[in-house]
C-alpha cells in the first residue's frame, strides 16, 4: 500500500451478509461485501477468525489498520462480544471493538445516544444506560418472538387465520396467500409447513411480502397483523425506556420496516402514543458507517 495515511476497518456482520468498510479519514481504502457463511458468534475463537480472514481477504496486500470495530449479527451478551473481541485482538494485534450489530446504528446516524431499532427478518433494539452499560431487548428468535420483523409477521399471520378457519370463515386474500406461498392446498395443512422449516428465521421471512400485499388487497386480518407488529416494535423501546435507556432519538433500520411503509407508519403511530416525544429516524446510510465510526474512536 503505498499511501502511509493510518486507516481504520469498520465490519458490520449480518445475518445474511457482511459489510467492510476501510477508511484513511475521507479516503476509502476498501468497501467489502461478502456473505455471511461462516460468521459463529457463539464461537469466539472462530469468529475472530472468520473476521481475520475477512480483513485479509478485503484489505489491500500489506495494508495494517490502526482500528477494527465490529457489530456482529447475534452477539447478544457483554461476554460474548468481549470474547470475540479479545480474541480478534490477540489475531490482528491492533486495537479492537466488538458490539452487537444494532448497536451500529447509533454511531450510523451521527448520534451518541439513543436507540437502534432493527427489523429485518427479525427484531431487536438496543441502547445503554447513564452508566455506559448495553441493554438490548427483543431478538429472541422466529419461534418465539422478533415480533415485527418478516418472521414474526409470517408466524402472527398465519396463527391469524388459523384463528379464521376455527371460526369457520372461508379463507381472504392473506390466507389464500400463504396456502400459495408454502404450496398446501389449504389453511389447516400451514401448520406442517411452518414447523418443517430447517432455517426457521430464514425460510419464514421470505414469505412476509404476502402479508404485505394482502392487506393492500383489502385483508382486515392482514391490516391488524401489520398494526400489531408496529405496535410490538414500539413496545421494545417502551422496555428500554422503562430501564433507564434515554429514548429522544429512535434510529430505524432493517430490509422489512424501511421497505414497507405500512409497517413504519404503523411503528410511528404507536410510539407517539407510548413514548412521547421520541423522534424516529429511519437511518440513510449503510449500518457499517457506525463501525466506522466506532473504530475511529479507538484511535
């Protein structure tokens, strides 16, 4: 690398995909995208490993950073990030900071506090007391909550017309659609289909454009499982709000709520009513600029 300017590696690791971004201040030195086969969070020693050969394989032949920080999909403890971290460090043998992957979103936006919001195929929100300390609510998964994200739209859905079948009301426009979408040829069979999943998270998720369109079709079951899925989003700031969280600023990303503006509207709408006066924020920028960011800080 012929330019000696120091540069710092931000990485957000998602779920799906993982995004590196090396800058020298303004100057990019590299903007990666790779999948995110590989990425074990629950593993620290590969995780710090995965990311190692992430930033050798994006880097420029002999190009040294002076900072790494990382958000990782599924980092959901403290411990678990500081692992990773120390780990990571003991690798590249440069300064380095690990947080979960909503905790980007902060930094993202140009803020130091507040809340980061995500719903994409599952949700999750995150924001830190007085004291510095992380709290993150939400995220526990498809089978039992990420309410609001794709997944948890899918399952809310379905159980909705189950819930007209028992009443013995012929199928609408949303349970037309998922009989099409998980190819059953009728409301009862859903059931099978869901639980055959093997990637729950995943293979539910990408069914949630059904909701979407049957509640543009005139489906009242769809139109209440989109309101109450804003209204679960909003209910994960109220959680942090009541630990002590600050909630001026609620910063918004992921695939589903920022694509979907009946779900946004839905979340706006309720957290006015339960958190009055935080302001949203749907963030404009790709969740690696926080990392960035983050990584500048350790320099």
């Amino acid at each position: 690398m012929q330019d000696s300017t120091p540069f710092v590696v931000g990485i957000d690791a998602g779920g799906t995909k993982t995004h590196l971004r090396a800058r020298a201040g303004q100057r990019s030195v590299a903007d990666h995208v790779r999948p995110s086969s590989g990425w074990r969070p629950h593993d620290p020693a590969v995780a710090a490993a995965w990311l190692t050969a992430l930033v050798g394989e994006a880097l420029p032949p002999g190009a040294r950073p002076a900072a790494v920080a990382v958000g990782g999909h599924a980092c959901e403890t403290p411990r678990q990030c500081e692992e990773i971290r120390v780990a990571l460090r003991e690798l590249l043998d440069v300064p380095a900071l690990v947080v979960g992957d909503a905790e980007l979103l902060i930094p993202a936006a140009g803020l130091d506090k507040g809340v980061g919001l995500v719903a994409g195929t599952g949700s999750v929100a995150v924001g830190r007391l007085a004291d510095g300390s992380p709290v993150q609510v939400g995220g526990w998964g498809a089978v039992l909550g990420d309410e609001g994200g794709s997944a948890g739209l899918v399952r809310e859905a379905a159980r909705a017309a189950w819930a007209a079948h028992d009443l013995g009301e012929d199928p609408d426009a949303l349970a037309w659609g998922l009989i099409t979408a998980f190819e059953v040829s009728e409301v009862p069979a859903l059931g099978a289909a869901l639980e055959s999943a093997t990637d729950v998270s995943a293979e539910w998720g990408r069914h949630a454009r059904v909701v979407f369109a049957a509640a543009e079709a005139g489906s009242a079951l769809a139109r209440r499982v989109i309101a109450e899925g804003g209204r679960s989003l909003a209910a994960l700031v109220v959680r942090l709000a009541e630990r002590g969280v600050v909630c001026d600023d609620v910063v918004v990303a992921g695939s589903t709520v920022l694509a979907q503006p009946a779900l946004y509207d839905a979340f706006v709408a309720s957290l006015a009513e339960a958190v009055p006066g935080a302001r949203p924020r749907p963030l404009r920028v790709p969740p690696v600029e926080g990392a960035v960011a983050l990584a500048r800080s350790l320099v």
